[in-house]
C-alpha cells in the first residue's frame, strides 16, 4: 500500500469541483491516471469502465465501484437585485449551506447569504433554513449585471479547504466518494491485483443511484464491491447505537442498509479477511443510508455484491471528516476481497 | 497597500470579543505610520492626531471585536463551546472555524445526520461542540481559549468583499482611510479603536472616559438590503454612507453630515433609528458628562456570518463624509 500516493489522490480529487451530471473534470483526472493501464470507455452515461489486466483470469467476473459526483448547488433562478436563487443537487441540508463561502463553476467567489440575525423574530431565529428562502451572491450589481457572468443551471460548489490535523483526520468537501475513486486508482496504478478486473467510476449517486445502474448494465459482473464513504455520528450529540459507526476503528463492513441487504457470504469473507490480516473493521450499529449497492445488487439477473467504507463525519456538508488510518484500512481490505473473492466459487 | 487589501488584512485577523490583542497589535503598527502618540490601554488601541487641546475634540471609534465562541470544556477530540456576541445559530452546522489555543487549530462545528436528528430543528446554544481533528484536544487546546470562524476574506466583483469579521474591520478601514485623506492637513482628533462591542459595548465605556471628547463619530456596519429584509431598515450596497438619526445622537452633527453629503456628492442614505443605535455611539452618549456623538455607518449584508458582504466604495463614502466634517469643525 502506497499512503502517500493515497493521499496525494485524494486531496487531488477533492479539489475537484463535480457535482451529478457534471462529473466531467473529476473524469479527465481519473483518465489521465490510469489510462495507460487500462482499457477505458466511458458510457452514455458519463461512467468509466476500466478492464484492468492481470496475470491471472477470473471464472466469474468482479467490478469495483466508486461514484465520481459529489453534493452541491445549482442556480436556478437570477433575481432582480443580482443573487441567484439556488437548490440542491443531492441530499444537502440548507443550514450546512447557509452564511458560507461558495465558489461558482467559472471560479467566481461569493456567498450564500440569508436576513441577518438581528432582524430576525425570536421564532424565525429557531427555523432552520430552507433553500426557498436561500441566494448566492457573488456581488453582481443586478440581474443584467450578474447574467454577464451566470446562467440558470451553472453550479455552485462549497469553497474547498483541503485540511489534514496533526492527528490524521481530514475535513474535506467531496470525500464522499472521491475516497472511492482514490482508492481504486491507487490499486489500479500500484498493480495491486494479480487478477482481471473491471473498474467503474460511476456518476449521479447522489441524485439516485443513476449511473450504477447503467455501469453494472455495462460491466454485467457476477460479483462487485462498493467503495464508500457512510455516516459517522460519534460526536458528543449522540450515543449508543446512534453513533452508527466511528472513526478510527476501521473499515465498515455493511450487512443491510436502506438500499441493500448485503451478500451473506461476502460479509461473512471480508470480516475474516479482515481478521486475518490485522485490518481494523467494524460495522453499522443503525440501518441508515444506502449507496449504489442498492443499484447493482439487482442488476440484470443479480450481482453478489458488499460494500466497504469510510467512515464519516458530516457527510453532504463543507467539511466531511475523515481518519486516514480507515481509508488505509478500506484501501487493504477490498484489494483482500478482490484477491480472494474467487474462494467464493 | 490598497483599500480592498486593507480591509481583507484586516478581516483576515483574529480578535473575539476579550481576546483582541492581536488584532490591536497590528492596528497600533498601521497608526504608527500616522502618529508616534499610539497606546494600547486597557486593550483599546488609542491614537492621537495633531495638537491634543485643540476644541473641539473629535474622536473616532471603530470596534476590534467580532463574534465568536469561547472553549469550556472538553470530551477527547472535541471541545465544548459557547457564543460570544449573538451568534447566528440556523448557520452552526459543521461551520469551519479556528480554535486559538497554542496554536490555531482548525476545527468543524459538529453536526447530527439528518437521518439521526429526531426534529429538524435549530441547534441550541448548548449543543455547541467543535471537532478538532485530535485525539485528546487538552493538547492543544485550553478553557478560555476563542474560536473564530475560518473564512479568509475574498474580493468578490468589483469593489465587494466577502469574509468573516467585516463587522467592524470595515468601521477600521474608514478611519484608516479618514487618517489617509488628512495626512497632510494637520486636523486634531483622537482615534479609539474599541474592544467588546459584541459583549455590551464595554470597551467604548472605558476609552469614551479615558480619552473624553466632545464629539464621538462612531463607525460601525450596519443593514444592507438584501432578500428577506426590510427596505425601510436598510441601506443598498454600494449605496453610500448611512447617516445615523437618533434620540441618542446629536442630531445638529446628523444634519451638518447630511449637508455635507449633499453639498458634495457624497452618495448617503439616512438611516433612521427611533431608540439606541446598537453602537458604541449609545455608550458615548452617556459617558461622563455625555459626548455629542453621530454614526457614519457602513451597509453590510449578512451579518455575523462568515460570509459577510461590503463594498468598499462604501467606506470610501464614509471616510470622506468624515474627513469633510473634520475639516469644517476646525475651521
């Protein structure tokens, strides 16, 4: 496992600004990084498949997935005083977006702004925002002035700020699932698998699991592991079984979530692989959220699928946070499955 | 360095109300540019221009605090905290902020998913805790020590900028830009630059006594027009400088602003205000004696957020209505 190439992946893919259906430069990074070493296509649907080649053939075909697109805004109405009324691409809370620095697609910087504090009654002070009330402003005079540099249905992305702590955590925008797509290029560029296998670096999970669904069309694998990122809620506001898992203590291995429940077996292999090797695992202590597993699992005739994560803080706002030993952790156990998955039959 | 570069330096620094050294600091280094007579005393910076008896003495006031939070306790990584100054709290969730402590510690304000969230409701002022990204915060971190929230300052279009703490540093520049206009004139007057405005005005009570003047002039940001407010509170965004009418203020000072305003083309709006002014101009109106004070107040979008909105036409506005005024009053 090479960390810091690890690491330089994902800060890089972070950095990037994506958000569903505009997943475009988030691809041409990840094609320039392994397109010499694999056979790329990418899909109607914006999706990569990449056939890596190893030493050995599969008897049943495995696809690794990671989506590419992250949370955002999108303008959808210019306003006469020059803001821009905008809404969520994805499952973004108004209040994580509220009285924050946003940077628009062509780079322009402005903000999301709201009535200030003081003029607000004691009632309006306890509703949390909601986007019918929320702009952006990127301080355009008016609405002739603004539509010189913006039109309905650019995007607005959170202003990024890449940072890791002296003890490992990283907060990022977009760690969800841009971890993923870091992963599976390290494992592509760091020659980790000795068997062929089918990559995709899939599009608009977060607006509902879109581009899986066609990529494991594509792919039409027996098997597939999902790379992920999922909620971590050990925060001193909850605990107990809340907390749905923690950062820190490793990959997370699911067994059920909304959109899936998981391959017995496949549970069963990466636990003991995970074991085996002295790699940190824990599992979900709630049912909660879903990925494209929920997707690919009945793709075609059905697909054998698990997924391994990240844990993580504060998903969907500014500034996930994230352990870097997990996704170290995460990165070793699916190269395990993927390795071994054959064990399965 | 130029308007637009001031105000982000100046936005760029730290300073919660009653910790506002470094801030201080460095606005003492820019006054010293102007004037050797600079102390800091009781934490407000306090400058005099010119020949100090000279009648009569104006004072400027700008104030060097912005909201924040402040640490009191901890649980392993994350710190608990509690607002200082009226913090907007529909804006809380995972915030980026800084945590002062040995050294700046950027941190997260912590957040439930809303699938765990049992109502979607506003956070309490209770439920503050910051994510340090540290396995025992204690390291780094003590009780007292300020959280700021990390939003550097950024040019937006034009003469915008947007950041955190332009209330007051946009006050600041006015009288940086005021000592810049009558760099040559040799016009007494005093500059106070206020601690605690955020907690009850408690550094404007001090220096007001301490330096004593006739007039105040304070400069501080107020309401700028925007979705969701009301017109009639307001001023417009590059609209000028509001001039403030009150009860509390001198109301021969407002009207002498607005003539001159008038007679020189100086874009204004009155902002009219029926009670106290929710400035530092409330304490020097009753301080001692009572100072006759006026407002010259820059519009301000967003305030305390970390994204704050002014323009910098606007304070040039200001600076000019003042520094036009000075020179009248010494005639």
């Amino acid at each position: 496992m090479n960390k810091e190439l690890l690491d330089t992946l994902l800060r890089e893919l972070c950095m990037i600004n994506g958000t569903s259906g505009r997943e475009e430069k988030v691809r041409e990074y990840i094609l320039s990084k392994i397109s010499d070493r694999c056979e790329c296509t990418v899909t109607p649907s914006g999706c990569i498949i990449a056939e890596y080649k190893g030493q050995k053939r599969r008897e049943k075909k495995l696809m690794i997935s990671a989506h590419m697109d992250e949370v955002g805004l999108i303008v959808t109405d210019i306003n006469e005083d020059g803001t821009l009324s905008v809404d969520c691409v994805g499952g973004v809370n108004a209040d994580a977006v509220i009285g924050r620095c946003v940077t628009l697609e062509n780079g322009m910087k402005g903000c999301v702004g709201s009535p200030a504090v003081h003029n607000l009654s004691e009632e309006e002070r306890k509703k949390p925002a909601a986007f019918d009330s929320l702009y952006a402003d990127f301080g355009t005079q008016d609405r002739e002035d603004a539509l010189k540099y913006i039109s309905p249905g650019d995007n607005v992305y959170y202003e990024n700020n890449y940072h890791v702590s002296p003890d490992g955590y990283i907060f990022s925008k977009a760690i969800d699932d841009r971890a993923g797509c870091a992963a599976m290029i390290a494992m592509i560029i760091e020659n980790e698998l000795s068997f062929d296998t089918t990559f995709t670096f899939v599009t608009a999970e977060e607006v509902g699991l879109r581009g899986a669904r066609t990529a494991a069309y594509v792919a039409d694998p027996e098997y597939a592991i999902v790379i992920e990122t999922t909620t971590a809620a050990d925060i001193p506001l909850s605990e107990g079984a809340a907390r749905c898992c923690e950062l820190g203590k490793g990959a997370v291995v699911s067994y059920m979530d909304r959109s899936t429940i998981y391959d017995r077996e496949m549970f069963a292999l990466s636990r003991k692989l995970a074991a085996e090797n002295g790699i940190a695992w824990q599992t979900k202590t709630t049912i909660a959220g879903g990925n494209d597993s929920g997707v690919i699992h009945i793709s075609r005739g059905g697909v054998r699928t698990c997924a391994i994560s990240v844990p993580c803080r504060y998903l969907h706002t500014p500034s996930c946070a994230a352990k870097a030993e997990d996704y170290y952790a995460v990165y070793r156990l699916a190269v395990l499955m993927a390795e071994n998955i054959g064990i399965l039959g | 360095m130029d308007l637009k570069e001031l105000v982000c330096t100046l936005a760029g620094i730290d300073g919660v109300s009653g910790d506002e050294s470094r801030i201080a600091a460095f606005c003492k280094e820019l006054l010293e540019k102007y004037t050797e007579d600079v102390c800091i005393k009781n934490g407000n910076v306090i400058a005099h221009f010119g020949k100090k008896e000279e009648k009569p003495h104006i004072m400027l006031d700008a104030h060097l605090d912005r909201v924040g939070m402040v640490v009191t306790d901890f649980k392993d990584g994350f710190v608990k905290a509690s607002p200082v100054g009226g913090l907007d709290m529909r804006i809380m969730p995972a915030q980026r902020v800084t945590v002062h402590g040995k050294e700046d510690i950027k941190g997260i304000v912590c957040t439930l998913p809303p699938h765990l969230s049992k109502e979607k409701k506003v956070m309490d002022r209770d439920e503050l805790w910051v994510d340090t990204g540290l396995d025992k915060a204690e390291k780094y971190i003590s009780y007292g020590d300020t959280i700021s929230y990390d939003s550097p300052c950024t040019p937006l279009l034009g003469t915008r900028v947007c950041g955190a703490g332009l209330d007051d540093r946009a006050g600041i520049a006015v009288i940086f830009e005021i000592a810049e206009l009558l760099k040559d004139e040799n016009i007494p007057f005093t500059v106070l630059l206020s601690t605690g405005e955020e907690v009850n005005e408690r550094g404007a009570a001090t220096g007001g006594y301490v330096i004593d003047p006739d007039i105040a002039v304070e400069f501080d940001v107020s309401f700028a027009m925007c979705g969701g407010e009301k017109a009639s509170k307001c001023g417009k965004l590059g609209g000028g400088a509001m001039i403030g009418f009150s009860p509390v203020l001198d109301r021969e000072i407002s009207l002498k602003l607005r003539a001159i305003a008038e007679e020189k083309g100086i874009p204004y709006k009155a902002e009219v205000m029926s009670g106290t002014t929710g400035t530092n101009a409330d304490r020097f109106s009753i301080c001692r004696e009572g100072q006759r004070a006026a407002t010259i107040s820059i519009p301000l979008r967003y305030m305390h957020t970390p994204a704050e909105v002014v323009d910098t036409e606007d304070i040039r506005a200001c600076a000019r209505l003042a520094a036009e005024f000075m020179r009248r009053e010494y005639k």
